[in-house]
C-alpha cells in the first residue's frame, strides 16, 4: 500500500522532532557552539507544526493557523543557528519584525476565511527563510566545503518545493480550502522535506565535529593564556615554511619576571604577561609569527624586513612595555622587557641556527644591564 503526502508530512514531522533530539544531545556535549541549541529548537517546531496539521484533530482553519505559527518560527530559529555559525552579528529587531511579518501575512488570511490564500503565504515566506538560511552558509563554506554544500543544497532545494507548494496553489486560485492541499507539489515538498531534514541533520553534525577538530588542533597549537602560537605550533610552521635571507628572529624576555610572581602574585603576572602579548600585536602589522616560548619569553619572526625597520619596531616595543603600568594590592608598579636581534644570512642551515644567535644577543642585553635591545653587533638603550 502506497503512502499518500499526509503520511509523508507526518513522518517528516516526527523525522525533525528525532534529528532535534539528537543535535541536542551534541550540543549538551559542546555547549559552547550555540547555533547547535537553536537548531534544535528550529527543528523542535518544525516538527510539532507538521505533526499538528497532518495528524492533529482539529479544524482546518485552527490547525493551520498552529501549525504555521510554530514552523514559521521554527524556520527563523534555523536563520538565528546560521547566523551563529557564521559569526555574524544576530540582528534581534530585524529577526522579530520578520517573525512578526512572516506570521501576521500567514495567519490574518486565514481569519478572514481565505485558509488557501494563507498556506500559499505560508509556502512562498517558508521558501524565502530557508533561502535566507542557505545564504548564511557562504560565510562558512572554506571552513568546511562538502558538508557546506551539502546544506547549501539540501536547503534551496527544500525552498524550491515549498515555493511550488505556494504557486500551485495560486495558479489553481484555490482561495479558499476544505481539506489539506494535495497535488503533485505537495508530493514533492514532502520527500523533499524528509530527505532534506535527516540530511541537514547529519551534514550539521558533519560541520560540528569537524569544526571540534579543527577546535583542538588549534589550542594544541595556541598558548592559553596569551592566545599566541607557542612552541610547538611555531617549529611546526618554521618547519613547512624555512627562514629566507631577509628574516630576522627577536627573542623577547621580561626583566625580573620571577620577581613579580613573588610580590605581586600570579595572577597579576599573567596579566602582565597577556599584557606584553598585546603590546607586540599592536606594534606588528605586517607579515609575522608571534609565539611565547616559555615562562616570559616570546619569539617574533619577522619576513623580509630591512634591519633598521626590525631594530625601531623591537625598541618602539620595549617602550611601550616599559611604559604600561600595572595596578597591584603592593602597589603600582612598571617593568621591562629586553631584546635579543639575529637576522638571517646565507650561510645559516635554519631557524635554530638564527635563533641561538638571537638568544646570545639576548644574554648580553640581560648582561649590559636589561631594558635593552641588542643585535648580534650593538645594543640600543
């Protein structure tokens, strides 16, 4: 026996409601990704819309006024998710007017007895949000190109087959209905929409797991305290990308570091750790790695800088460190910093070669007194 599109809804509807349960019981796991939680919830309403209107006891009318409330809101949590996923802002008022807009031209025909006007409304503003979904994935789509497209598609296609849902409705002019519509349309937009809600679920876990993975490797790579590359990450890189004659190595090291962590505490070190990690972002502006090494030191690889640039942009550094004052319970209190220079040239085999010659020119700025930057020929005061 076949299954005719009521059956169909339905089923999609109880389809939405199990891939809710599930996107939720991933996102218990990773809270921090939000759009996982709206999705649900998206998802949560657009099932409970369909199963209402397909299976539910009540008046067409009422019904339909229900159900298209539910899954219009449904489809403006599933833009809320997206927008989340691409790290753009969420536009609260723009959401609400248009959740507002989306209902007010679905339900107000209905009231009015015209219940097919309505569904066509519905169909044509349905297609519109899961267009306007499908948008939002663009902004994602390097981050993780199949599953991406996968969405991107599996959304337009949905949006096709609620648009023909509206405009068979429109073209019959069948203003006024009975019954729930059934045509040729409605067969379409109901495997359509089964097939695009188990596959969106399973390309938006896809896209969640891989963006965890790209999560881990990254703070595998990142220091957690100043957010710069550290050790690890910076072989690696140094590793796949070799010093070229025009490089040059600065190791930075904190004066008197030990000193604070046992006066002040620390967590006023790590602040004024953090703090040294912002000054060098604010002073490199062009191509460059920065990492921190170890407990105070922090390495910055410049590329092709002329020496001079290398030496002002170290010292102008080192001055803007020195004058950065830390509020503490022992009082305020100021620090240094000093630098050790080493640039590339031919005959070095690699990066730990320049770098050695940087740590020794960091040794005599410590020996001549801190506060300093040295290259492997002359200091600056």
């Amino acid at each position: 026996m076949g299954f005719d599109e009521n059956t169909l809804f339905f089923a999609a509807g109880i389809c939405s409601l199990a891939v809710a349960l599930t996107i939720l019981s991933v996102w218990y796991q990773n809270s921090r990704d939000s759009f996982l939680l709206w999705g649900c919830l998206g998802m949560i309403l657009l099932g409970t819309g369909a199963v209402l209107y397909y299976a539910g006891p009540l008046p067409l009318a009422t019904a339909s006024i229900i159900a298209f409330t539910l899954e219009s809101l449904g489809f403006i949590l599933l833009i809320l998710g997206s927008r989340q996923i691409s790290g753009r802002a969420v536009r609260s008022r723009f959401l609400i007017v248009l959740a507002i807009a989306v209902i007010s031209a679905t339900v107000l025909p209905i009231l009015a007895g015209q219940t097919g006007t309505g569904t066509a409304i519905f169909n044509l503003t349905s297609a519109l949000l899961l267009l306007l979904t499908a948008k939002e994935y663009f902004h994602v789509y390097r981050e993780a190109p199949v599953p991406v497209t996968g969405m991107i598609a599996l959304y337009v296609l949905t949006a096709i087959s609620f648009f023909l849902c509206g405009a068979v409705i429109l073209y019959e002019r069948q203003w006024v209905m009975t019954a729930i519509p059934s045509n040729w349309a409605e067969n379409i937009n109901a495997i359509t929409a089964i097939i695009g809600i188990t596959g969106i679920g399973a390309l938006s876990l896809n896209f969640t797991q891989s963006r965890i993975a790209r999560r881990h490797a990254n703070d595998a790579r990142t220091d957690s305290l100043t957010g710069l590359l550290n050790r690890r990450a910076l072989y690696d890189v140094l590793t796949d990308n070799e010093l070229q004659l025009g490089d040059s190595v600065v190791i930075f090291d904190l004066d008197a570091f030990k000193s604070i962590n046992d006066t002040h505490g620390h967590i006023i070190g790590d602040e004024v750790l953090g703090t040294f990690s912002n000054v060098l972002r604010s002073h490199v502006r062009c191509e460059a790695l920065i990492s921190r090494v170890g407990g105070e030191e922090f390495v910055l690889v410049l590329r092709q800088k002329q020496n001079s640039e290398v030496l002002a942009m170290a010292d102008a550094i080192r001055k803007a460190f020195a004058a950065t004052v830390f509020e503490a319970l022992a009082g305020d209190f100021s620090t240094t910093t000093s630098a050790g220079i080493a640039f590339c040239t031919p005959g070095d085999r690699d990066f730990l070669t320049v770098f050695h010659r940087a740590d020794a020119a960091l040794y005599r700025a410590k020996h001549l007194g801190r506060n300093k930057v040295c290259t492997e020929l002359h200091s600056v005061a």
